[in-house]
C-alpha cells in the first residue's frame, strides 16, 4: 500500500481543498473528552483517495470558515467513527450543527452483533486487515507544535473510514439493517446537541 500523503493546516482548511469530494472521513483530538471543559484542537480529514489534512484550530477564536462550510454541506456526507462526539465538539466551539452523517460505530454495532468489540481499532484490524496504533491517542493535543507522530496518528484516524464504510454497508444490507442505520445516523446531530445541553449521561428513550 503506497503511504499516505499528509498536509497539515493551521486554522483552517485551505480553499479547494477536497473540493468535489461527496464522502468526507472527518475526525478530532481535543484535550480530553469532556464537553465544556475539554477545547478542540485538531481535526483531520479524508476524502478517500490516500490524501489526509490535519487541520491545528486557532482555539483563541475557531474562525475556520473553509471547514464550516464542508461540515454543514448538504451534497458532502462526513464520514465519522464515534460521530457522536465529535459532532457535539463542533457544534460547542465551531457553532455548526454538522450534516449530514455516517458512523462506522453505530454501523459496527448494528451489523456485527456477534461481538462487543467496535473501536476503530478492533474494527479495522477485523474488517480491513490494518493494525492501527493508538501510542498517540492520548497525547498534548493542546500545545503549540504537533510531533510528526501526532500527525501521523491523526490521518491514520481518517485514512481506513472509506473503506470500513463500504465493509460495513455489505453487512447493513445482507443483515437487513442498513435502513435502520440510515435512521440512526439522520439523528445523531440530534443525539450530539442533546449531549451539549446536558444529556450526555441521559438515555432519553429509557422508562425511568
């Protein structure tokens, strides 16, 4: 496999940049996983065609235009493992209510119920073959320069989620579950504002 190109960003997206794509894989690294106390300080995308952007936010204002409007395009479906979260993180400080969506954990959790295991790593080492390393998931995403390692983690992070879609979508379809899938993901912009006023610990569907 040829490795990937790598191009990172401070503040923004550059113009044209994943121009035409129609499938965006979208992820983020922030400080902890903590809405309201924890800031976004990265976010990495791919449209699919071996090339990642890892994009370090400017956290004194967020003022990253170019990548609002691709969140919030309607004719661009982002692509997120755990979407969940990083969708509330972007509406927390980016201020966009990110559409619409596709998650390869809801899609995991659905399609392979003969297991419990459905991180991205333990998904991608199943379906794709790839180990991913996750040395640097738990690094200062906060400071002022990014490592190389950093770097590389996060495109990792976004590189493989083209393909988990298209795995997992076989599996959505012969088990009969793909329309269910659709339904989840049209909602889980709901789910992530839900999490950012408050409800975050709270299943709102439970009897009590």
């Amino acid at each position: 496999m040829k490795k990937a190109a790598t191009f990172l960003h401070r503040g923004d997206l550059p113009a044209g940049a994943l121009a035409g794509a129609t499938v965006v894989a979208i992820d983020s690294e922030t400080m902890g996983l903590r809405l309201g106390r924890d800031p976004l300080c990265v976010v990495q995308l791919s449209d699919g065609n071996g090339e990642a952007h890892v994009v370090q936010l400017d956290r004194a204002a967020y003022d990253a235009p170019n990548l609002k409007r691709l969140l919030t395009d309607p004719s661009v479906l982002k692509l997120f493992h755990f979407g969940r979260f990083d969708i509330a993180m972007f509406w927390l400080h980016l201020g966009v209510v990110t559409a619409p969506v596709y998650c390869t954990k809801i899609a995991s959790k659905l399609a392979r119920t003969y297991t419990d295991r459905h991180g991205l790593k333990d998904v991608t080492k199943e379906l794709l073959g790839v180990d991913l390393s996750k040395a640097q998931q738990s690094s200062d995403w906060g400071q002022g320069q990014l490592s190389d390692d950093q770097v590389a983690y996060a495109a990792s992070d976004v590189l493989h989620l083209h393909a988990l879609r298209e795995r997992l979508d076989e599996m959505l379809v012969r088990e009969g579950r793909d329309g269910l899938a659709r339904a989840c993901f049209a909602f889980l912009p709901h789910r992530a504002q839900l999490d950012v006023a408050g409800w975050e610990d709270t299943d709102i569907f439970a009897h009590s």
